[in-house]
C-alpha cells in the first residue's frame, strides 16, 4: 500500500527539461543581453518603415518597385543577425586567437578599394561593387578590425598577470595598428569613417586604462593632422564645400547648403508627433537627398515628430547603456577595451549622424548605427552586438 506522505519524483517531459534547460541560470541564452538585442532589433526593425517611406516614390533608385529597399533592408537585417549568431557561437576566446586574420582580411578588403575593383559613389571611392545590385564599404568592416586589433594588443600583458596598465611600447604598436587602416580609408577619401576612427582609438586608451598622456598626446597630434590636411589641400572639393556649408548654414542654399537646409525643414515640420507615417511633404516631395542612408533621420523627425525622434535616440541610448554594463562587468581587459571601443564607435557615429541632420555637426556622409539603409553597416554593428554579447557570456553566473 502507497502511503500519501510517501515522497513520488516527478518524471520531466522531453520538452520540458528541454525548457528547463534553456530556462537555467548557466543557459547560454541567459547569459545574452536580451535588452540590448531587443533594443537593437527595434531600431533596425523599427527603421525599415523609414527606409520604405524615403525610397517608395523614388522610381530612378527602385526601378519601380516600390518595395525595393524594404525588401533589401529586411534582408540586410536577417543577414546582420545571422553574423551575430554566429560570433556568439564561436565564442570570445576563439575569437581572441582569430584576430590576426580577422585584421589582414579587413586590410585586403580596403586595398581592393583602391585597386580596378574599387568604385566611386557620391564622391567618395570607397565601395566594391558586385554583380546584383550588392556593394560593400569596407571602411565599416575596419573599425571592426581597428578594435579588435588594439584591444588583443594592450590586453596581452595586463590579462596575462604581467602588468597593471598596458606598457608603452604597447600602446604604441596598438596605434600603429590603428594607423594602417585609417590611412587607407583617407586616401578613398572617406573622412567621415576616419572621423569615427580617430574618436573610437581615442575610447579605446581610455578604456584600456593607458597613461594619460597618450590620450593628450593623441588628441594633439589629431588636431595637428586636421590642420595639415585642411593646408596641403588633401580633401575634395565635396568635403570642403560640405565643411563651408557647415561654418555658414546661409551659404548656397541651393547648392553646397541645399542638403541640411532641406533636412531642418523636414525636422521642424515634424511638430511633436510628425505628419503621420508616410505622410512628409519633403518625404513624399523627395527634397531631402540621401534620405534612407546619412539623412534617415529626418523621415523620423517629419513624419513621427519629435516624439519619434526621442523614441529612436532613447533606444540607441539603451543599446549604450547595456555596453557600458557588459563593459564594467568584463572578466578581462580584453573584454573592457573591446566594450569600450564599440560604445565609442556607436555613440559618435551616432552623434555625428544626428548632429547633422539637426545641422550642428557638418555632414561627413556615415550612416547612423541600426537605422541607415546599407549591408555594410548593418552587417558590421551586428557583428559588433555579437561580440559585445561574446564577452559578456563570460562573466560569472548571476551577475
């Protein structure tokens, strides 16, 4: 006779100890930070609409169809997340050892730019173009290997128990790093992503703890160069008139001012809550050039209003806020410098992109993190987001 006291175990269910598992406190997935990715995925989700409603009624850029870049964003998009998959597969340490071939085959990309193979658009010879319709700007591709090379390099010592802060001579290989590639994309000329570049190094000795005087030293020597290539005549015509434009928002307002002047218009006109999803008169009216890729911001500011705008920055905010998190709560340098070089990258870009569709910053022609229409950029901050989730599936369990 079975007595009701008696203790019985409970048997799971295939599917349920499969939940179980996936549900535990040591689960790879809940070791991801489902925030940060839902925050990221809303952006860029959320951004396709803005893509749709810029392109639409442009006949010229779809060939008549209407769907064209909807379509191409979304697949992007899959394409992104596919990438970020697959670095949190790999893992952090694997990924770690690979970074020297991650580096070279970033650099054998940004010379085929300059090679028969590269091409120009808008100005600017930084693209490959293949057969379908598909491009790649590889100068998105470098800030990947610009953070990863610099991270593995002031890390090595540090992580291996030899050194407290990243030696001299280690900062000073990781900036030699950081220069080859930088001076590649500058001879495109794409000074917008050496803008990026240059801010991002600077996150990176910061983040990794180096001696001050490399920061201040850095920040000199940027200023310096600025000045020698504004004097020796190294940019285009395009990059001046655009930091003309800037200086003197009045200058050409049909010319070399048109863009941001039709970008303020389109902003303003957007009220608190916008004229309606695919309701902007200079969206519709087609004014604003470049509009799903460096001015995508403005189909936000018009037809979602300020209120859509603040959405959009709040969500990139939390994408930021999360990294700083994963940032802290690293188990090694390496981990801490590769966090806060993308956060660097992100945030800048971010402002830059913003700044000047708001006509505080001049145009420098770089597409705003999760929310620009181009494979590139999707792919590369997705990569970016798989392996700010790489080094945080190594911390501890419960943190």
């Amino acid at each position: 006779m079975t007595s009701y006291g008696s203790y019985r175990p409970v048997r799971l269910s295939p599917q349920r100890g499969s939940v179980a598992r996936v549900l535990a406190k040591d689960s790879p997935l809940r070791r991801l930070d489902w925030i940060m990715i839902l925050a990221a995925l809303a952006l860029s989700l959320g951004s396709s609409m803005l893509v749709w409603s810029a392109t639409r009624g442009r006949d010229a850029l779809t060939h008549g169809d209407p769907q064209y870049f909807l379509y191409r964003h979304l697949t992007n998009l899959v394409i992104g997340v596919a990438l970020c998959v697959v670095v949190v597969l790999i893992g952090n340490r694997r990924l770690r050892t690979a970074v020297p071939f991650v580096y070279i085959a970033v650099l054998l990309m940004l010379v085929a730019v300059l090679s028969p193979l590269g091409s120009t658009i808008n100005g600017a010879h930084s693209w490959i173009q293949f057969g379908g319709g598909f491009s790649l700007q590889p100068a998105e591709f470098a800030k990947l290997g610009i953070v990863l090379g610099m991270a593995v390099i002031l890390s090595a010592q540090v992580d291996a128990g030899e050194r407290e802060i990243p030696s001299d001579r280690s900062v000073v290989q990781s900036l030699g790093v950081a220069a080859l590639p930088m001076a590649i994309v500058m001879l495109m000329p794409d000074l917008g992503s050496v803008m990026v570049m240059g801010v991002t190094i600077m996150g990176i000795l910061l983040g990794s703890g180096a001696a001050n005087r490399w920061v201040f030293g850095l920040m000199t020597v940027g200023a310096a160069g600025a000045a020698a290539i504004w004097q020796l005549g190294i940019l285009s015509k395009y990059q001046i008139d655009r930091f003309a434009a800037f200086a003197n928002p009045a200058l050409d307002p049909a010319g070399v001012g048109y863009n941001t002047a039709q970008a303020r218009i389109a902003i303003g006109s957007g009220g608190l809550t916008g004229m309606g999803l695919f309701h902007g008169t200079q969206t519709t009216g087609q004014f604003v050039p470049e509009q799903q890729t460096d001015f995508v911001f403005t189909v936000a500011g018009e037809e979602l209003g300020f209120a859509g705008g603040l959405a959009l920055i709040l969500l990139l905010g939390v994408v930021l806020w999360r990294a700083c998190r994963i940032a802290r709560q690293a188990t090694d340098l390496y981990g801490t410098i590769l966090a806060a070089g993308i956060i660097t990258w992100f945030a800048f870009q971010a402002f830059e992109n913003i700044g000047m569709n708001l006509g505080i910053m001049p145009v420098a022609g770089i597409p705003l993190p999760f929310v620009s229409y181009g494979g590139s950029s999707m792919f590369a901050v997705w990569i970016a987001v798989g392996l700010l989730q790489s080094v945080r599936s190594q911390r501890p369990i419960g943190t």
